[in-house]
C-alpha cells in the first residue's frame, strides 16, 4: 500500500497524491494474497487492525499453509494528519473485498491503488519458498519495478503489524538516510539468522543478526537506479546453488543482498518493528524504551503467540479494533482534502432534511453509507454448479444463536449480511471460533455491515448479502426460518429438472415459492396450502396484495428497496417488483421451511406501539406506489388499487 505524506498546507493539499509537484508521501505496501484470514476478522483487509488468525507473514517457525490477508493496523484516527495512498497488490477475489471496504468506509485524505498478483508471479515463481505464504511472500522484490516509475519513497509493511504511533513518524525516518542509503530496516530480533536455534540449522547468510521485513523504507528511485532487478535475482541465483529454498521468503534474500552491499541499509530503532515471534529477544528493545511504534505479531500463532507480556500488546490492539470505525471519517483536524468519493453527495442530500420532520429518522437511515466488510472470515467458494443454490439472509447480533442450526440444516453455499458494532464484530468473530459446527463450515461467507443509526435497514442488508452471493440461484431467506434437511439438495434438482423439461421458459426467470403458516394470512394466501399438501408436482400462483413468499430466484434478480427501513413492507416490495417484472410464480409441492419463535425486534414493537412509525411507514409505501407507475405504467394499476 501507500500513502502520502506532506507539510499540511491548504495548497499542498489539492495537489497532496501527484508525485510531479506534491511533497513525499507515505506509501504503504502491504504485501499479502487475496486469501484474506483472520485478522481482525479473518479474511478481509481494513484500516483496522492486524492479524489474528494465519496474517500475512509467520516467521522462524513451520507452520501450516495458511492464507495470508492484506491490509494492516495504520493508526489512531485521531492522531493521522495526512493523506495517505495505498498499493495493495491483491487477487481477484482480495481486490472485491478491499474495493467494497474502501468504497463504503469512506476515509477522507485516503487514495487505493490496486495490481494484480496474478502479473507479478511469474516474475518470482523461478525461486524455490519454504515459507507458507507461497509466491505472495517474495513480491516484495519487484515492487520497485511493479510500482510507478515517478514514485520514489514506500514504507512497505507486513500485514501483521499494529501501527502504535502516527506513521508519519517512520515517514520522517527516510531523512536519516545517506546518499548511499535504499533500505531501511529494524534488526531481527532473534537468533534466526545465528543459526544456533537447532542443530544442523542453516539460514541463509545475513549481516549479524539480520534484518526483519516486516517494516520497510524503500527509496525506489535509488533501487532501480542501482539495478536492484539484476542484483537480487544474482544474489537469490548464487544463494540457491547452496541453499535448497528460501524459509523466510523475500527476507532471506533482502538479507542476502544486505550481507553482500552493507551500505545500502539504514538500520532503523527497533522500536519501529517489536517482533512477537516465537523465538523473540525484542523484550532486550522493548524494556529500554519510553514509547513502542510498532507491533509485529510474526509468530504463526499471532494473538495467541506464547510471551509474558502479550497481554499488553494484545490490548493494544483488541482496544483499537472495537473502536467505533466511524471515527475515521470524521477529519476534524488535518489536511484539507477531497471529500471520498459520493460523500459530497450524501452530505448534500442530508443537508436538505428537514430535521422537524416526523419521519426524519426513516429520510436519514435511507442516506447512510453504511460501513462493509465483505467476506469477513475464511471463506472458499462453491465450485461452480449448473443449478447451484445460496442461501442468503441478515441477522443481528440477537440472532447469531440459529447459526449452528442452520447450518445443520443447509450444507450448501450461504451468504449472511450481519449488521454489528465493531464490538460485537470481534464477539462473532470468537463465537465462530468456539463453535465446532460454524468454524467447520468454509461455504458461508459472512459480510459484516457495521452499525450506524436507530432503525435496522433489512433491506440493505439483503443486498449486501445478495450481492456476494456467487451461485446462478439464491433462496432468499431469513434468519428464523430452518429449511428442510433435504432442501438444498431438492431445489438442486427442481431447477436442473425445470429448465430440461421446459426449455421454452429457459429466458424467463421462475422464482419458487416457500411456505410458513403465519398470524398473518395475506402475506401467505397465495400459497394454497391446502392444495400444496396434496400436490405433486409445481404448480403456478397469481400475486396478490401483501404476498411475502420466500422464493428462489436466478441471482440476478431485482435488488431490495432500501427506502425500507425497520419493520414493515420490505420484502412485500421486493415480491411487487418481481410480480411487475414478469416473473413467474410456482410452488414446489416438497420445499418448506420451519419458522422458529422468537422474541419481537424493536422496530416491530416501535410499529405496534408508534403511530408516528406506522404514519412513515406508509409514506414510504406511498412513495414506493409512485415509483411504480413512473417506471411501469398501467401494468402497475393492480398494485395501486390492491396493496393499501
């Protein structure tokens, strides 16, 4: 990644990301793979925190393969005063979740550059790795040639580092270099490169003790002027005659070079990398100094990592992750900058509110940018299936209960919006790991919508999760209903059945109709149940007013209204667009889900209890109505005069 840094100045500011005339930036170059694990949460990359579970980079130990996550802890909010630019070379399936992070997160004075990992592996695929972060841990060697050519100073960081201090500080650092000077470097802080750990351990050569990459300063500029492709890959090619692999990836070799060209690093304080290895002397740095900078969680163990004072550094980072990530929004000191992109817009919108407005808080919970982190814990993606079904659904905190049920009960693919503080993200992130069904699971993926206002916006969350969803087909579900142990295996061969017995209707979308017996008889009618416990095979239902199914649809189907907030009508609108779009309705005579009880939500008690909340409500419908018969004409009559 990177970021820039410079004299805080308003006319320094317009110009803060063009390296032509703006002063040095901090860059910030994470390296990792797209396989994003457990950090704070596992599996995803955000300006928060660093890793939990399996991060980026274990050194001096034999760990299992684990996927290495991008993105590492920067800063406290309050304490960054200038732009920063990150360089995240990603995967596919990594650049989606950073995107989305970015994008709805909606930090001021940040800037996201992006590379394909893919383009950058055969240029290190040649060099044999022991370390369990494959490919991905030797990119570092050609960022200088991978990164643009006017960019001259990056700070590159491991993804398991917690930033303690402003990193404009160890941007301050590059000052300290002589003319001679390209890299620098915190010393390791263990006895690796002695080769003294165990017998017969031969490490790859190293000045002294060595040098720990998992905090850089790299002047590109001098690096490529110095050739630094040519004598890396003959330090790494002479290396290897002798040596059977690298153990510790790109560091082996950077610690060739050094080995051989000792005047090209700047030794750093060691204070700018404590490393938690498993071997660690960093308590020699730690205990002579007045204030720790940086905290390398480089054990395979990370957070779990045996020490004496880990618990100390393990709050340090527990207390920044359940901050309230809303904080770095709000740029009340610093750099005047560009707003984020769209944050001008809904600033606009949300200036023209009325305030006095009865329903204010319905109009002011439709404009939120809600904060995402898709694909929150490990997940593996179904392989791909002609007729393959996703369970998608949202739920609170209240409901992560039906988890483990429901995933006894649909071994299929799922994808759940979860709408959660940044506390509670880190108390589903344990209850995952304490549960033995859940953690078991890799086909669910869980996104993470971070809490912001009173009503709970249903709608946004189905979208969330629907948009991740990765199968042709999505059962939209919520998160009180348990499906029939044999339903994914029967909607699996209901829809291959269909589109083989009626290839005419191949081009028309068939969402199947799902069941409940509810206190509320319109919202289900439809249905026949009473023809349904006799059927045999599908047959076809007619829309009609306040019909809430739960239905299978092609994954492309219409999203959600988010106008709908809190309780009411929410999924009733989505079934209407559906119904106008020409969807066609059946029932499947052996597909059911049980709805269990539950205590009511606050926005259904808020309905029951507030005619105020009921007048909204209604005002939403009615908007709803116009927005029809704008977009469908007469076909839309028969919503007007049938839904109330």
């Amino acid at each position: 990644m990177e970021g820039r840094l410079g004299p805080c100045t308003r006319a320094q500011s317009q110009s803060a990301f063009r390296p032509s005339d703006a002063p040095p930036g901090l860059q910030l170059l994470p390296k990792g793979r797209g396989r994003l694990p457990g950090i704070f949460p596992n599996r995803a990359a955000s300006l928060k925190g660093p890793g939990g579970r399996g991060a980026a980079r274990g050194r001096e130990s034999d760990a299992p393969k684990r996927p290495p996550l991008i993105g590492s802890s920067l800063t406290c909010p309050s304490r960054r005063k200038n732009p920063l630019h990150f360089h995240l070379v990603t995967d596919t399936m990594a650049r989606n979740i950073l995107e989305m992070l970015f994008h709805t997160w909606m930090v001021p004075a940040v800037r996201v550059s992006f590379y394909d990992a893919e383009e950058l592996k055969p240029q290190v695929s040649w060099i044999p790795n022991k370390h369990y972060s494959g490919l991905y841990g030797l990119m570092k060697l050609v960022l200088p040639a991978t990164l643009p050519p006017d960019l001259a100073r990056v700070i590159v960081l491991d993804t398991d580092v917690t930033f303690a201090s402003d990193i404009a500080e160890l941007w301050a650092l590059f000052a300290h270099f002589s003319d001679k000077q390209v890299i620098g470097l915190v010393e390791n802080q263990s006895d690796w490169y002695l080769g003294n750990l165990w017998r017969n351990h031969r490490p790859w050569p190293a000045l002294g003790r060595g040098f720990n990459t998992g905090v850089i300063l790299l002047r590109l500029d001098r690096l490529r002027q110095a050739g630094w492709e040519q004598m890396w890959k003959l330090t790494a090619t002479r290396e290897l005659l002798t040596l059977p692999a690298t153990s510790l990836a790109d560091q082996d070799i950077f610690n060739a070079v050094i080995k051989e060209h000792p005047r090209l690093v700047q030794p750093l304080p060691c204070v700018w990398n404590v490393q938690l290895s498993d071997h660690t002397l960093a308590e020699r740095c730690y205990s002579e100094a007045s204030d720790l900078k940086v905290i390398h969680w480089n054990s395979p163990k990370k957070l779990r990592v045996k020490n004496k004072h880990v618990d100390h550094f393990r709050n340090l980072y527990l207390t920044f992750l359940e901050y309230d990530g809303n904080l770095l929004r709000r740029e009340l000191f610093g750099c005047p900058s560009p707003p984020p992109p769209g944050a001008e817009q809904v600033q606009r919108a949300l200036a023209q509110l009325d305030e006095e407005d009865a329903c204010f808080e319905f109009r002011q919970q439709q404009l939120t940018v809600h904060r995402v982190h898709v694909t929150f814990l490990p997940h593996e993606p179904p392989p791909p299936q002609p007729h393959d079904v996703t369970l998608v659904a949202q739920l609170s905190m209240d409901r992560l209960q039906m988890l483990e049920a429901l995933c006894r009960h649909w071994p299929g693919p799922m994808s759940l919006a979860l709408y959660l503080t940044d506390a509670e993200a880190q108390q589903f992130l344990r209850f995952v790991e304490a549960s033995a069904v859940l953690s078991a699971r890799q086909n669910v993926a869980y996104h993470v919508v971070y809490r912001e206002g009173p009503l709970y916006p249903v709608n946004q969350l189905r979208n969330v999760a629907l948009a991740q969803a990765l199968t042709p087909y999505v059962f939209l579900s919520d998160i009180d209903f348990l499906p029939a142990y044999s339903l994914y295996d029967y909607l699996r061969w209901a829809w291959g059945g269909r589109e083989r017995n009626a290839p005419s209707l191949s081009s028309v979308p068939c969402p199947i109709l799902f069941h409940r017996y509810h206190e509320w008889p319109q919202g289900h009618a439809p249905t026949d149940y009473a023809r349904w416990r006799e059927a045999q095979t599908p047959y076809r239902v007619q829309w009609a007013a306040d019909y809430e199914p739960y239905v299978v649809v092609p994954r492309d189907c219409p999203r959600y209204d988010p106008r709908f907030v809190g309780f009411g009508w929410n999924k009733v609108a989505h079934i209407v667009e559906l119904d106008a779009q020409e969807y066609e309705l059946l029932v499947l005579p052996e597909a059911f889900a049980i709805h269990l009880p539950h205590a009511p939500s606050l926005d259904i008690s808020r309905f029951r209890s507030s005619p105020t909340y009921r007048d909204c409500l209604q005002a939403l419908k009615d908007e709803f109505h116009q927005d029809l018969s704008r977009h469908y004409g007469a076909a839309a009559l028969k919503y007007l005069t049938g839904w109330g």
